[in-house]
C-alpha cells in the first residue's frame, strides 16, 4: 500500500466523468488499497479515484472509523438504484476542497449496487451518514463537488478562497 497526493480545487480533472473499471484485478485492488491509506492518513471518511487523479469508477469509505472501529468499504462501479423522497441535511467537507465546510441536502437513503472488492456484484441499503458520503463520492466519479450544490454567490465564494490559497502555496 501506498498513501498518494489529492487534487485539491480547483482542478480540472476533478472535473472529469470517471469510467467503469472493465475488471476487477490486482491493479484495481492496489488502487483500492491505496485509497485507502491516502483517505486514513487524511482522516477522511471517504475518498474518491477521481481525487487522485485516476479517472475509474472506484471509492473508498469507512464511516466508523470515528468510533476507533475499522469497517472499510470499497465500492467499484457503484450506481445508486434508488433514492428516497425525504431529504436530509449534512454538513459536508471534502479531501479536496480544504477548509470549507457547508449544509448539503440529498436523499436520507439510497440503494446502491456495487463490485466489491474480490469483483463480486453486492447491493447495500444505506441511510444517514453512509448515504450521505456514498452520494458525495458517486459525485466525485461524474465530475461534481460538494460545492456545486451550494448558492452560485456560496460556490463562488469558495472557489475563491480555494483559488487563493493555492496561489499562496504556489508563491
Ligand atoms: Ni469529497
């Protein structure tokens, strides 16, 4: 395993539409397991291929972590197959939009089908939290961050101190 760099916004190829993993390999299963330990050592609950910079449909959460459990998760090709009318509101952050927090609202549950990790189809029910960041990550693989949910002058305002703060460190 090995922790790799996030892109962090604003980013072209944080833009981008991931595509389908064609087959769950050793490749794929590194990739996953790098995701991993990028997404630990970031203390994030998930993480996104795409923020890597490798445009495949793969992501990675664990959302017990903050209980000091380890429950990680690794999703290839997920698609969500179902979504509930009622909405719930979180507060989001991202790995790769550092230092802004904000309400998002999206569906409370959602039914998503998946590879696992051994390339095995699963179906997993999620509500609250995990649906939350399965939703914010199957974002982040069709090019989409948190922040384009928000207000135009919010999404805005964000890009400009993300904008800044990359000047600074590229200064
Ligand atoms: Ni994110």
């Amino acid at each position: 395993m090995a922790k790799r760099p996030i892109l962090i916004a604003p980013d072209p190829r944080l833009k981008e539409v991931a595509k389908d993993v064609p087959k769950v390999d050793a490749d794929i299963r590194r990739l996953a397991d790098d995701m991993l330990e990028t997404m630990y050592a970031a203390e994030g609950i998930g993480l996104a291929a795409t923020q890597l910079g490798v445009p495949l449909r793969v992501v990675v959460i664990d959302v017990a972590q903050k209980e000091d459990k380890f429950e990680p998760m690794v999703f290839i090709n997920p698609k969500i197959v179902w979504a509930s009318d009622e909405k719930a509101v979180f507060q989001e952050g991202c790995l790769s939009v550092p230092d802004i927090w904000d309400d998002v609202e999206r569906p409370i549950a959602i039914k998503c089908e998946y590879l696992d990790r051994d390339g095995k189809p699963q179906t997993l029910e999620a509500e609250g939290l995990l649906a939350d960041c399965l939703q914010h990550e199957i974002d982040h693989l069709n090019g989409t961050l948190f922040i384009d949910h928000l207000s135009r002058l919010k999404r805005a305002m964000a890009i400009k101190k993300l904008t800044k703060a990359k000047k600074r460190e590229n200064a």
